[in-house]
C-alpha cells in the first residue's frame, strides 16, 4: 500500500477510539453510575431528584494522584548476556541506592552484562517508589532468559534473596550460557 492511501485509513481508526472511548463529560465512578434504564435517557437532563425533592449533586471528578502511595508495585527488570556466566550465583541480593553502587555491582559483573546492566539498572532507580530500594542478584544460568514478571524478594537473616521461576525447559541447545541479573525494588526491612 501507499502512504497516502493509509493516512485516510488511520483517521478512520482514531476517529472510531475518539468515539468509542467517549467524552470526559461520560465518565463517572462506577459506585455512582445512573441504572441502566436511566442510562437511555438525554445527557442534558437535569439531575435526578432525591427522594427529599432537591437535585442531587453531581460528584466532583477526583484529581489523580501525581504519585500513589507506598503500596505501588515494585520495579523490576532482568538483564541477560551470553559469555557472562563467570562463578557462581550470588547468594543474596545487594542494595542500590544510588548510581554509585549500580556501577560498583556492574564492576562485579562479566564484560558483556556490565553496559546493559548499568542502564537497566540506571532506569529502573530513577522509577523506584517512595518507602522501597532496588536491589541485584545474579539469579540464572542457562540458555534463555527467565521471565522478569516471575522475579520474587525474600528475606533470610538480614539479607534480601531475590529468586526468579526458569524458564520452561525447552530444546534449545546453546555452546555458552547467558548469565542473567535480577532487579527488584521492595520494601522489605533488612537490619
């Protein structure tokens, strides 16, 4: 296809989300929503009259939080690399609390993983919520890369574990192992 013959194809498309996503004016809270036979009826109606006779209000829209409370999920990315899987897997986690530490683990690290590692690890601290800190583990050798959703923090003693699930076996064959690192923002006390 052209291009000139997509451009009236992605107006099309916007025009239709603009349409179905509806107006500011539509949205309301669920708790708060008219029942469905009220729905049909015109939107420049007056509100509906409570059973004392005076309208009832409509309910102030909520401003968004600019950012929500400690309860927010962690951050959490997994960097991978072949030709890094140089001794054995860390133990414990180690803290990152600041780029100067990130650079101090990626010193640790193989030739190959300490690039990625140091801007994953750079992006991710920039994001970490408020009451939580990003920490590092070694977590994985093998031929692919473990699935950065399954990344989990445990503690043992006073130190954070970072555990991630394998990858499902596969029948891949490779002649040099990735080695991968976990990310993980939490908030878990360690004394």
């Amino acid at each position: 296809m052209y291009p000139t013959r997509l451009l009236p194809l992605a107006l099309a498309a916007t025009a239709l989300l603009v349409t179905a996503c509806g107006t500011s004016d539509e949205a309301s809270d669920p708790g708060t929503s008219p029942s469905p036979s009220a729905s049909s009826s015109s939107s420049s109606a007056p509100a509906s009259p409570s059973p004392s006779g005076t309208p009832k209000p409509k309910p102030k829209p909520q401003p968004e939080p600019s950012r929500p409370p400690s309860s927010e999920k962690p951050v959490r990315g997994l960097v991978s690399a072949g030709g890094a899987a140089e001794g054995d897997l860390e133990k414990t986690a180690t803290p990152l609390p600041d780029e100067a530490a990130i650079r101090a683990y990626a010193a640790t690290l193989g030739t190959s993983l300490q690039t990625p590692f140091t801007t994953k690890a750079t992006t991710l601290l920039a994001h970490v919520p408020a009451g939580q800190r990003l920490y590092a583990q070694t977590v994985y050798d093998g031929c692919e890369a473990p699935d950065p959703a399954t990344i989990t923090a445990t503690t043992s003693g006073a130190d954070v574990v970072l555990q991630v699930t394998p990858p499902k076996s596969t029948k891949i064959q490779c002649l040099v192992a990735e080695r991968s690192v976990a990310l993980l923002s939490t908030d878990i006390p360690v004394g």
